[in-house]
C-alpha cells in the first residue's frame, strides 16, 4: 500500500524508547505502538459496500489487533546492540 503515510509532523521515536521497548517496559511499547496507530489503522481498514452500492468503511479490529500483536513480537526481538 504505497499512499499510506505516517505523517510527516510526527518526531521520530527516540533510541532510548526503542531500547527501552526492546527491553520489555510496557510504557515503551506502548509509546511505539501508538506512534504506528494511524498506519496500523489504515493498514486494517476495509471497504464494504451496501445492498444500494454504497461504499463503507471500517476497522477491522482481528487484521488491527494482529498487526498490533505483530509490531510487539518484532520490538522484543529486535536486538538493539545490533542498531548502534
């Protein structure tokens, strides 16, 4: 899905939140995965369309939440010595 961007306002996450992530500290974890919450959500969102053709959309919450589950597996993985 190359048109979704994560906006260009928002600071980067700072090392010592993704050090502090890789190391387990909820806080952290949650810092990044709201960072991602706009891409996540875009990522998860579907299209339906209506008996009339009408077109809806919506957050699939199962696609949402395993793409949350994902992001959190790959933070505890990620080998932070490797990075510096």
């Amino acid at each position: 899905m190359s048109g979704i961007k994560i906006k260009s306002n928002t600071r980067p996450t700072p090392f010592y939140v993704i050090e502090a992530a890789a190391s387990g500290d909820v806080d952290a974890i949650n810092k990044i995965l709201s960072y991602y919450k706009g891409y996540i959500i875009a990522l998860s969102t579907r299209r339906l369309y209506d008996e009339n053709g009408n077109t809806h959309y919506f957050v699939d919450e199962e696609i949402r939440r395993t793409l949350e589950t994902k992001l959190i597996t790959k933070i505890l993985q990620f080998d932070v010595s490797k990075a510096m």
